[in-house]
C-alpha cells in the first residue's frame, strides 16, 4: 500500500474534512504510543498503519 492509497481509505472511513485531523490527534498504543501521522513520519508502513486505524474505527472487513 503506498500512502496515497492509505489517505484514500482514511478520507472514505472518516470524510475528506475530518480524516487528516483525526491521523494527528488521535494517539493509537499499538502504533507506540503515536497518532498515526507520527508512525508514517516514523517509518511505519502504510499498510501497517491502516491495519492499526482499521482496527481502532472497526471498520468492516470489507474495508480491510
């Protein structure tokens, strides 16, 4: 997954208006400790990072 594809889902779980401010607020303990912006800046793969944000917003399988 490369991050365009990662912004994609997070804007069509959470809205265009409402999915980067959520990725800097708000902080998931798998991602240690960090927002997920953080982990991406951090290294984190995309995809490792959706599975995280998927997770917390329990999203469909669907949507996995």
């Amino acid at each position: 997954m490369r991050h365009t594809e990662f912004w994609a889902r997070m804007e069509a779980a959470l809205g265009p208006a409402y999915a980067r401010t959520w990725a800097t607020q708000h902080v998931i303990g798998a991602l240690g400790g960090r927002t997920p912006t953080e982990a991406l800046d951090d290294g984190w793969s995309p995809k490792e990072v959706w599975r995280e944000v998927w997770q917390v917003l329990e999203l469909p399988a669907s949507q996995r």
